[in-house]
C-alpha cells in the first residue's frame, strides 16, 4: 500500500532553519521515498513499510536533541497512491 504523510517539524528554538534543513537532508537520504518540501510542510511518499520506518528512525533523534512539534497527516488517499 503506497501512502502519503504530511509532516511539519517545528524546532522551538531561535536558530530554527538550521535544524529543518538536516532533518529535510536525512529524509531525502532514503531513496525508496518520494519527498516534495513546501514552505510549512513537506509530503512523503512511498510504501507504508519505508515511510513508516524512515519516520520511525528519524524522528526520535531530532526530539531528543531539539524542543520540537511535529505535524503529521497520513494518506493511503492521494492521488499519488495507488492501492
């Protein structure tokens, strides 16, 4: 099943970009997922298994390092999913 999430990261800190830029740089890493980056969101596409576990690998890190709020939105309903 192919999904996409919809994920914010907001680093509650003043020097703010620099954290967003590695995380965006360690999601892009993952080759089997699709990465669209906006303004205030980026989109993740791919399988449930690979975006499931990148999430699951890389969130932990950047909370324990950086006061953070994440936002995630999950979709097996877009139109780039196929069922």
């Amino acid at each position: 099943m192919e999904i996409t999430v919809e994920i914010g990261y907001y680093p509650l800190m003043d020097n703010y970009e620099k954290p967003v830029e590695h995380f965006i740089e360690k999601l892009v890493e993952n080759k089997k997922i699709t990465l669209e980056s906006g303004t205030m969101s980026s989109l993740l596409t791919g399988s449930y298994e690979d975006v499931m576990e990148l999430l699951n690998r890389q969130l932990k890190p950047f909370l324990e390092k950086y006061p953070s709020v994440f936002t995630l939105k999950i979709s097996s309903a877009c139109k780039t999913c196929k069922t």
